[in-house]
C-alpha cells in the first residue's frame, strides 16, 4: 500500500511491511554479513514488519526507532537512530557487534550516486535526507563490511513508498546497491 500523500520525512512514524516483490534481493548482503544460510532462508521466507517510532527528545535531536518482527510474531532486529551523527555501538543477535551513525545531509554532501536517485521532495526536511552509516565492530564481531544507506519516499510503480538505498562494502571490497521497498499498513 503506498505511503500516505501527506506523509514525508519529518515524521516516519508507523508500520510498514517490507514489499519483497519491489525490492531488491538482500541475500547476498546478508551472505556478506556472516549471516548463516538457515537464517537467510528463513528472513527470504518469512514477512518483515516494521514498527517505526519517529520522534524529536526534549534537546530537539530527532530519534527514529525501528522494531522489527517477522512473520509469527518473532523478534527481528532493532534500529535505534539518533540523527547527531554520533557512532554508537549495538549488539545485533542477526548482524553481530555493529557501529552506526545518522543524520540528515544535504543532497549534494552524500559521496554515492546510487543513494542520490529518485528523490521526492518529502524525503527532504529543510533541504536534507535521512543518511545513516553502519560497519561491523570487527574487532569484537571478526567480520568486516560497512553499509550506507538513505532513506525517504520515491515513486515506486506510480505510487509514493517508504523506500530506502542501500549502498553495500563486503569484506573483499564487493559492492552492492540495492533498494529497499516498504507498503504502508497504518
């Protein structure tokens, strides 16, 4: 279902539901990750939900936190951002011991063209879009790979989604970009 016309980036608040059939396929970064192949069968095969709460702390620092389950009720991973470009550390129970940061930044500030395209204009607050970036702590996980992503809205089969790209460094320099396309339930 597409996202509501009114909706844009200064509030991302509510549920969606990854649309499998308009994303891209994830596996091979999940392969990248050290995520096992039973795993990755499973989150292919399964529905993933997201419950978004978006919101500004009484700093005036805009929050965006994500839970995620999959089909079955089943607990998936959590997104925890806070856009003032701080790295903090997570432990991940799929992707490991992770760094990531986030912020909003200009258009033309974002180095990867592929995160640059098919922008509508409520992807934008005062001129910026949602950049997040996370890595493998590799000291604690072992593995290493990193993964820039933006986030907003884009005209998807002619209608406005909740969309993010994804820009993908796996441990022997491959690079993949993909997108990530999700149905607004409510």
């Amino acid at each position: 279902m597409a996202a509501p016309a009114e909706m844009t980036t200064r509030d991302i608040s509510g549920k969606f539901t990854m649309n499998k059939t308009l994303s891209d396929d994830s596996d091979e970064i999940l392969r990248l990750q050290g995520v096992s192949w039973f795993t990755r069968k499973a989150i292919a095969m399964a529905s993933v939900y997201l419950s978004v709460k978006h919101y500004k702390d009484e700093n005036g620092i805009e929050h965006i936190d994500i839970d995620q389950t999959v089909t079955g009720g089943i607990k998936g991973t959590s997104e925890y951002r806070v856009l003032d470009w701080t790295e903090r550390p997570h432990e991940d129970h799929v992707f490991g011991a992770v760094l990531s940061k986030s912020r909003r930044v200009p258009l033309a500030e974002v180095e990867r063209e592929w995160l640059k395209k098919d922008w509508e204009d409520e992807s934008f607050e005062n001129g910026e879009i949602i950049y997040t970036c996370a890595k493998s702590d590799t000291a604690k996980s072992g593995r290493t790979w990193s993964s820039e992503q933006t986030w907003g809205f884009e005209q998807v089969n002619g209608e406005k989604r909740y969309t993010r790209h994804v820009f993908f460094e796996g441990p022997k320099g491959e690079v993949i970009e993909i997108r990530l396309v999700y149905d607004y339930s409510e």
